[in-house]
C-alpha cells in the first residue's frame, strides 16, 4: 500500500493550528465573568418564547372588532328593525373577527364569538342609546374609531401582507360608518 503524501510542517502550520485551538478553547470554556451572563442569556430565551409581534397585533386588533362586532349586535338586539341597514356592518366585522381569530390563535379572546352565541355582550348593550338616532350615530363613532386603529395597526405591521388586510379592514370601517351616519341623518 502507498502512504498518502505527508505535508511538511512548517512553523507557520503549526502556528495557524495552534491559533486554532487556542480560539477553539476559548469559544468552549468561557472565562469566568462572561459565564453566567451567557448562561442567563440562553435561559432567557428558552423561557420567553419569542412572539411575532403581528401576532400580537393581531390579537390586538381583534379585541376591537369583537367589541364593534358586540355593539353591532346589541344595536341590533334594540332594534331590530335595522337589520337591512346593519347586516352588511356584521358580516364584515364577523368576518374580521373569524379571520383575526386565525392569525392569533394562541391569543385569549376578548370575549365569546359571534358563533358562541348569538347574544350580545351586556356591556355592549348597554352602550346602546334608547333613541335609534343616537344609536346609530354612536355606532358611527364606533366604526370611525376602529377605522383609525386599524389603519395605524396597518402602518405598525411587520408584514406587507398583513398590512394590506389591516388597511382593507379600515377601509370598510370607514364605509360602515358613512352607511351608519347616512341612515341616523335620514331618521331624525
């Protein structure tokens, strides 16, 4: 059998390969300051799961549209002679919800969804005037609250894509709202 050929060591061999182990050493065996920080550091971490921060976002934006989701509901619990007006409004933010409810799964719901139960939440009716003007015009409000918060919940999102779906969610509360107020104005 032939024996490989050998490469002659040179100073500048053993040097480079010493430097190499010394770093290799070092890397492996902390000193003694950087020690604990490290092990801190890699504790840290391992116990707080990183969030995505859309995610929280989304769990954010949520929490609104499920109580614009409940307003809309009791306004039309009170009256539910508004249903041609208001179902539009509540499908929309249904399907907001329904699509929010996917991108923060892991996220406590603010309350029971619109598939829990078809019951308004107390809180929501009672935020609902007796007057069907005021009622719709507070609605209105409502609509133009959660168009602002969406479109700056847009302008905070990390992904382009989410962000579109932010912006698109503004855009037909801001609708909502003009059909709202258009309708209080007419029933005066």
């Amino acid at each position: 059998m032939n024996a490989p050929p050998t490469t002659p060591v040179t100073r500048r061999t053993a040097l480079v390969a010493a430097a190499g182990s010394l770093v290799g050493v070092a890397a492996c065996s902390p000193n003694a300051s950087q020690a604990p920080a490290r092990r801190q550091a890699r504790r840290s971490q391992a116990a707080e799961p990183q969030v995505d921060p859309d995610v929280l976002l989304a769990a954010t934006v949520l929490a609104d549209e499920q109580r614009l989701l409940d307003l809309v509901d009791a306004t039309l619990a009170r009256f539910p002679g508004l249903t041609d007006v208001l179902t539009a409004a509540r499908d929309a933010h249904a399907a907001h919800v329904a699509l929010l409810e996917e991108a923060a799964p892991d996220e406590p719901l603010p309350s029971a969804g619109p598939s829990a139960s078809s019951a308004p939440e107390p809180e929501a009716e009672a935020a609902v005037p007796h007057d069907r003007r005021r009622a719709l015009m507070r609605l209105a409000r409502r609509e133009d609250d959660l168009a602002l918060v969406d479109k700056r919940s847009a302008f905070a999102a990390e992904s382009g894509a989410f962000a579109r779906v932010l912006a698109s969610m503004a855009a037909s509360a801001a609708q909502q709202a003009t059909l709202v107020r258009q309708v209080a104005e007419g029933a005066g």
